[in-house]
DNA sequence: ACCTGAACACCGTTCAAGT
DNA sequence: ACCTGAACACCGTTCAAGT
C-alpha cells in the first residue's frame, strides 16, 4: 500500500518537499526518505536527478494545462490568453522558485504540447494562422516566466531580509540623488494589480500586431 | 603579482570558470584552483557561494548598464528600451544559462540602479512619470528574461539530443493529429528575428498603454 | 522486478594553525 | 590581513547482493 513507489509518487513528493523546504533540500537522500526507501531505490525509477527535474516540471506544465482546460472557453483570443497568463502565473507561484526551476525545461509528456491544438483551431477562426498563434502564447509565456521570477525573487528576499525591503533602507542604500528612481520605488505596486496591468499591455502589443 | 586574491579577480574567475564549464562544474574547489589558492581562501573574500553568485548577477548587471551607456541616447524611448533588451539579451547570452542564473537575483551594486536615473529623466520629457518608466523597464526585462531562458534552453536541448530536434522528431514525438501545433513547429523562426519581432508587440503594447 | 548496504568521488563550509 | 591543512557533514551515483 504505501509502499511500491512509482514515477508519480516520486514526483508528487517531490513536489511537495520542494515545497516544504526549498530546493536545496531537495536531495535524493531526503526525498528517499519521505517515501520510506533507501536513496538508490529511486534510480530504479529515475535515471538522475536531472531526469527528476525534468518530471517535475512537466507535470507544473501538466497541471497548467489541466486548470486551463477547466476555465470555460473565453470570447476570442484575448480571454484566453489572459485566463492561461492567470493559471500559468498561479502555479508557478505555488511552488518556491517554481518560475525560475520549471521554467525553459524539457517538456517530458507529448499531451502537454499538444494542449495547445483547440486553442489554435479557436483562433483559426479569428484569422490567426498557426504561426501567429505560437508567437502569441510564447511571448506571454515569456512576460509571465519573467514577471513571476522577479516577483518570488521579491518576495523571498521580503522574507529573509525585510530590512532591504523597507523603502527607506532602499532609499538610503541607493545614496544620494537618482530621486526619479526612488519616486518610482515609492509607487511600485506588488502582485495582482501589476500583473494585470503588464498583461495588458502584452496583449494590446499582440493585438498591435495581430489584428490588421 | 598573480597571487592576491581580490573579491573582483574572483568574480571574474568564477565568470569565466561557468562559461567553460557550465554551472555544475562552477564550485568553490574548482573555482579556487583557478585562482591558484587552496578552497577555504576565498571564504576571506566572499562570505559564501550564494554571495559569489549575487556577485556574479551584480557583474553580469554592471555590464549590461556599461554597454547600455554606450550606446548613444536614441530618439525617444522606443529606441532606448530597443537598445536596452538588446544589451540585456547580448550579455545574458554570453553566459551558459545566463538568463535562469542571473535573472531575479539580489543586485549588490546600488551605482548599477541607479543607470536608470538618466534615462527616466529622458523619458520625463516625452510626458512618462516615474511610475510609467518603471513599468516599461520592468515589462522588458521580464520578457527579455522569459525569451532568453527558452532560448538558451533551446540551443542547449539542440547540443545535447539534436535528434530531439529534428522537426520529424517533433511531429513523430507529438503523435497523430495536433496538426496546427505541428504546423507552427515547421515555421517557427529561431533567434534575432523572433526576438525583433516579439519585442516590437511588447513595445507596442507599452506605447498603447503609456502614449496616450 | 524492485530494493538495500556499502562504497566512491565528490561537495560547501569551519577552524585552528601558519605567515 | 590573508591563506592552508585537516576535518565535518553532507552530496549524486554505482553496483553487487538480497528478495
């Protein structure tokens, strides 16, 4: 019953130890040791570490792919692109670093990729040739891996030093003048609001260009 | 003459040293030996390996804001985010997995922040506030981030398995059907081309957006 | 087929001791 | 002030041996 590990038992608990305690506690000893084996056990079921690695970011992928399918079809493109911006964002976030690890890796399952099929058919019908398509959902993958890795980089130093994270020790620290600069830092907003402010403006580029 | 270990010498060194042999052979024994002392020397420099890689980011950083001054001011912000995803881009890719290694993390140096001082006075001409200008440095970088992981990710995945990336490898993977998802692989564009081409919606988004 | 015990060649880091 | 030798508590991985 609990015992008999598996490829996906593996990886779940993978997942969660690299939830619990960050990635550098996620060595194959102690992930062993959650599933009550011994550490070469594993390698029966995994060539290496990086083959791990490689699981657990496809089934990120894999999970994205489910909570997007599960959001009703949107009115055109737009909503689309916005509802798998939202659910690629909120995944990542779950996990620590999960923008940054499981981002630009190999993708292990074919079905993943080929979730993609329906929402290039949908926007067939608006015009969109397949070409179009993939440059659409590449570069708002690329603007969502890009903000989450600044975002969880922000917030785990929020965590560990909340002194850097003070405006006025940021003030001080950068020194005298560049008041444009500090003007900025004093304004930005975190989380939610900024990232639908950004994907917005991802999206009217994409619309710039894609919608003649 | 050769000896005296600086904090920059080893920076350098540890640069250098993930450029030959990528990050997995980037440790301290190897990195010492480089620099021709013995493992527990540079704990005299550098607090720890995780201080030598936001060190490392910090360099990677000063580069890009030196090469960026470089470029002579362009006539409005367009031409300046153009040249200024194209530097970051640039240096990213000078460096094995540059883009995942040294994006989100802690910049050291507050003189590399404060480089944006100019430019937002620049931009404050053509009506941005402060608020304005950081959005659209941080939407940038974001996708310059995102793009380059993929790409590098991409360019490593061809070194290693180009069997995988063969286009009938990929359709062959994908299975029947996914005919669109197939027909983008055979047309997908690789390098200067897409980037150009992804980071003029990306600038059109921020003009729709930021000039009203 | 699946798992363990023991071992190998490494890691990052500390610390007393040297100069 | 700056560096070394030796050591500590780990790593990922292999492999013969067990069931």
């Amino acid at each position: 019953m609990t015992k008999g590990i598996t490829r996906e038992r593996i990886v779940t608990a993978a997942l969660e130890l690299l939830d619990d305690q960050g990635m550098d506690a996620l060595t194959v000893r102690a992930l062993a040791s959650r599933l009550d084996v011994r550490a070469p056990a594993l390698y029966w079921h995994v060539r290496n570490k990086q083959e791990l690695l490689d699981e657990m970011a496809t089934e990120v992928m894999r999970r994205v792919a489910g909570a997007f399918a599960a959001v009703p079809p949107g009115d055109g493109w737009r909503d689309d692109l916005t509802a798998y911006a939202r659910v690629l964002r909120a995944e990542y976030l779950l996990h620590r670093d999960g923008a940054r690890i499981f981002s630009g890796t190999r993708i292990t399952d074919p079905d993943v990729v080929r979730m993609k099929e329906p929402l290039f058919e949908r926007w067939a019908a608006s015009g969109w040739k397949p070409a179009d398509a993939d440059d659409a959902v590449d570069l708002v993958t690329a603007f969502v891996v890009g903000f989450v890795i600044e975002e969880q980089e922000r917030r785990q130093a929020a965590g560990t030093d909340p002194a850097r994270y003070s405006i006025d020790q940021r003030d001080a620290w950068l020194g005298e003048g560049a008041s444009l600069v500090k003007e900025a830092g004093h304004l930005q907003d975190d989380g939610d609001q900024r990232f639908e402010r950004h994907l917005g403006m991802v999206l009217d580029g994409i619309a710039a260009r894609l919608d003649a």
